[in-house]
C-alpha cells in the first residue's frame, strides 16, 4: 500500500522591534548579559501594567500583508494559562480568536526534476502576535532563567495542512526566511532561534481523504533538521500503518539532532485546557486604522521575475541574488552603473544597440556570475560581509566593464578583485598601478609569439602536421610568456598567422 504524508507548519518568527512586546525593555537582550534587559513589567511583579508596541503591530501587519492575509480590523489580545519556570506571569500574552491576519496564501516553487508537484501553494490559517517566555539554561544539573527573552514579539504563523513532502516544508521555510528579511521586521536566522519551527504531521493510505490524528514535532532549530525530522516521522507513521496499529491520539515529540530521532514528550493539550480569555489590561487593537500606513516592498516573488526579465539574469541567478536584500540592492545597482560604464567607453554603443537582447544577456551573465561565483567566493574566503564590503557597485561596474571590453583577462580580473576587496579603491587604478591590463601592442604580442614558436619546436611540428589542438598549448605559453597581459583571442590570430 502506498502512503501520503500531510504535513502543516507553525512557525514563530522574532520580529526586530527596538523595544519588547509590553514593556520598554531593550528587544537586543540575547546579545546581553542574563537578566539586564528586564524590567518590573516583563518580571510581571504585581501592581504592573503592560502597554502595547506599536512598531510590533506594524511588523506583525506587514508580516500578514506578505504572506496575503486579511487584517483583521478589530483585534485584540489574550491571556494563555500554563505554568512554566520561564513564563512569571503564569500566563503568556497571546491572540486567541481574532488574529492579526487570516486566510493569507504563499505559492512555492520545488526546483527539483524528482518532485512529483513543481508548485504548491500553501495556505496561511493565521498570523498572530504574542510574547516570547524566558529561556531555560540547564547547567550543572540545575536550571538558570534568563528572563531577557521574555516579552520578546513574536509572531505565530500557521499553515493549512497543504505540504507534501519534507522537501516542500524546507522550501517553504526558505521562502519565509526570504519574505521577512525583506520586509525588514526579523533576521528568521533559524540557526539563532529567529526562526523556530514546530511541524505537524500525519500519515493517511495514498487516495484517502480523512485527516489522522497528527504529531506534532517541536523545536526544529535549521532547515536540515526540518527535513530530516519529517523524514523520521513519515518512516515511523507508516511503520505504524503497516502493522494495523496507526497513531490514534494527538502527540508532542521532541526532535533529537545528535540521534536524529524524535521522541514522545507528552499528549498534546488542547485549546480549552488553556482557559483563554481576554486580557483586561490591555485596550481592543484598531489595526484597521494602522494597516492603511503599513506600505510593503516589492516581494521575492516580484523581484526574481523582474531581475530575469530587466537585468537577464538566468532564473537561479535572479532568484539567488533577488533573495537577499543586501545583495539584490547591490545588483541593480551594478547592473543600471554598468551600462552608464559601457555607454561612455568609445565605440561601445553602436555595436550593443544593433544587438540589445543579446548585449543584455552577455552582460547579465558577466555581472551574475561574477558576483555570484566570484566575488562572493573570496569574500567568504577573507571572512568579508556585504554590509563591511569596500567595493561600491560604481567601482564593481567599472570592474565588469574592463573585463567586457577586453581590457583585461579573466585570471587578471580574478587577481584584480582581489585587490579591490582590500583596497576598495577604483579598478582601474589598481589595474594600472600592479599592471595587469592587456597589452594591445602589436609589436609586444608578435615578440612573444615569435619566442613561443622558437622555444617549442615539437609543438609547432605537431601542428604542421595537422594535429591542430596542440595550438592550446602554444596559446598557453603566450599568455605565459606575456604574464596575461595579451587578448587571447589576438593571441591566437597571431599564432596562427605565424604558423601559416
Ligand atoms: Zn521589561
């Protein structure tokens, strides 16, 4: 029998307000001492009262407005009861019925030949908003509180059961990452707790259209772990089908990344366990009147389709460099001083405007790929972030342009970027000063050739006698011979006029 696993997500996304949720605490706690950020209403010491952050509202509006959710006009906050040690108040300030946003909709794409679907679109149940508790520190067989945590915005995000596979449910996470860095309301650096995801699933015979009781796995802490975590689950669910004993009640497991197993922690509560009601301290929310200021920025989804249609950048590329904020704002402007570069170097223009599509490729190609696999490469190399990176778009343009226009060679280029990422000054300052420009000379070039031909009898008989592939290894001993500073492909004319 052949199976199908439904699988739904609820993901808590710590937004990067300046203050916390209730209170005027610092929200930078976690780069902080234990319990420095706290204040007498985050330690919910009696006779406090908790006044709302409008800047969390704001994010928590913008967040549903990316996922396509309906602000809800009329909102308010709840009182969630459990007892915990990192939770004083006995109860958690969340959102019960009436959530920030509802009914919201994320379409993902599955890039992978062996995917049975290519897209799926997932459905938001809801976007609420609520406080973060403390953080447990076991040590030495005792538990210390770090109460900085506490009060910390959160917001909940809830799908429908719409994922399939793992891969789907780690795609979908990416793409959460990717829609709220940037509407710049959180870091969702999983590795940092920014982004903490709990994963329902269950496991139902392939055709069947009842929802199982499902398990929910919690605390997945990075994308691999949502992955392999699910996988984990889908072999023991089905295990469980194939001996005519499925899971028949809902549980909460534990993920253990160091057995990569999950484990039953308890039978999971359900809401009326809680005893929700309104919070009495704190006034109904108007979100209506907030969201007509909240505006967003153009989405991922936009972004990628517009770098591949105005810049001709490939479709990995464009996704690649339009995801990141920091990068994607560094592109277009590479992309818009490149063609200001290349307009002003003589005899550039003519031939570029009888070919546009064609120019615009070759140049989205150069600019992707170098930053792409070069430029992003050594600065990883030298431990260099875009946000301390000394090379502007107008010098990395000017960079492109030489490399474009023949003024420099490909390894020359490599050696040049190099210098830039130290220096930060303009190219071709730089290539002038450590001369590693080509040499257009004809006399300079004729010279090495001549000594090539001379120096490498064998070769050149070879050649003679028709063996015409060994002209790669001559053309090799020019640039060697010349240190790079030769056009390659004059290199060659003139290798070949000399061969006859
Ligand atoms: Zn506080």
């Amino acid at each position: 029998m052949k199976y199908e696993s439904i699988i739904g997500l609820e993901i808590h996304v710590q937004l990067k307000t300046k203050s916390k949720l209730f209170c005027s605490c610092s929200n930078a706690g976690e780069y902080e001492p234990p319990n420095t950020t706290v204040c007498p209403v985050c330690l919910a010491h009696p006779g406090t009262l908790p006044v709302t952050n409008k800047e969390a509202l704001i994010f928590a509006i913008k967040a549903s407005k990316a996922l396509g959710c309906i602000i809800t006009s009329q909102s308010k906050f709840d009182r969630k009861h459990y007892f915990y040690p990192d939770l004083p108040k006995a109860y958690q300030i969340s959102q019960y019925d009436r959530p920030v946003g509802t009914n919201g909709l994320v379409r993902i794409e599955i890039d992978n030949p062996e995917a049975v679907r290519k897209t799926a679109d997932v459905r938001i149940n809801r976007l609420h908003l609520e406080e973060d508790a403390a953080k447990n520190i076991h040590e030495n067989g005792a538990t210390l509180v770090d109460f900085n945590r506490c009060g910390t915005p959160l917001s909940e995000i809830v799908t429908e059961p719409d994922l399939r596979t793992p891969e789907e449910a780690k795609i979908f996470l990416q793409e959460l990452r990717t829609l709220m860095r940037t509407i710049g309301v959180s870091e969702a650096d999983m590795e940092k707790g920014h982004m903490r995801c709990d994963a329902n699933i269950s496991i139902r015979p392939a055709g069947d259209n009842k929802l199982y009781p499902k398990t929910e796995v919690k605390n997945i802490n990075s994308f691999r772990a949502v992955e392999r975590a699910l996988k984990y689950e889908i072999d023991r669910q089905t295990k469980l089908w194939e001996e005519g004993n499925p899971v028949n009640y809902l549980s909460t497991r534990g993920w253990n990344d160091d057995k990569q197993q999950t484990f039953e922690q308890r039978k999971k509560e359900e809401a009326h366990d809680y005893r929700y009601f309104p919070d009495p301290d704190l006034p109904p929310l108007n979100l209506a009147e907030l969201e007509r200021d909240v505006t967003l920025p153009e989405l991922p989804p936009a972004k990628r389709l517009r770098f591949a249609q105005e810049y001709c950048f490939a479709p990995d590329a464009a996704k690649l460099l339009a995801d990141d904020p920091d990068w994607a704002d560094f592109a277009e402007n590479v992309m818009s001083e490149t063609y200001a570069w290349l307009k002003a170097t003589p005899g550039y223009t003519a031939a570029a405007e009888h070919k546009q599509r064609e120019e615009c490729s070759t140049v989205g190609k150069l600019v992707s790929s170098w930053i792409l696999n070069r430029l992003m490469r050594q600065m990883a190399d030298a431990a260099i972030d875009i946000r301390i990176l000394k090379i502007t778009p107008e010098n990395f343009a000017e960079f492109i342009t030489l490399i474009h226009t023949s003024q420099i060679n490909s390894s020359n280029a490599q050696k040049l970027l190099g210098f830039m990422l130290e220096a930060g000054e303009d190219p071709s300052h730089i290539m002038e000063e450590k001369g590693l420009g080509q040499v257009a000379d004809a006399g300079f070039i004729e010279n090495a050739v001549m000594r090539v031909v001379e120096n490498n009898p064998k070769q050149v008989e070879q050649y003679r006698a028709g063996k015409v592939e060994v002209i790669k290894f001559l053309i090799g001993m020019v640039m060697k011979e010349t240190e790079g500073k030769v056009d390659p492909k004059l290199a060659t004319e003139k290798l070949k006029e000399k061969l006859g």
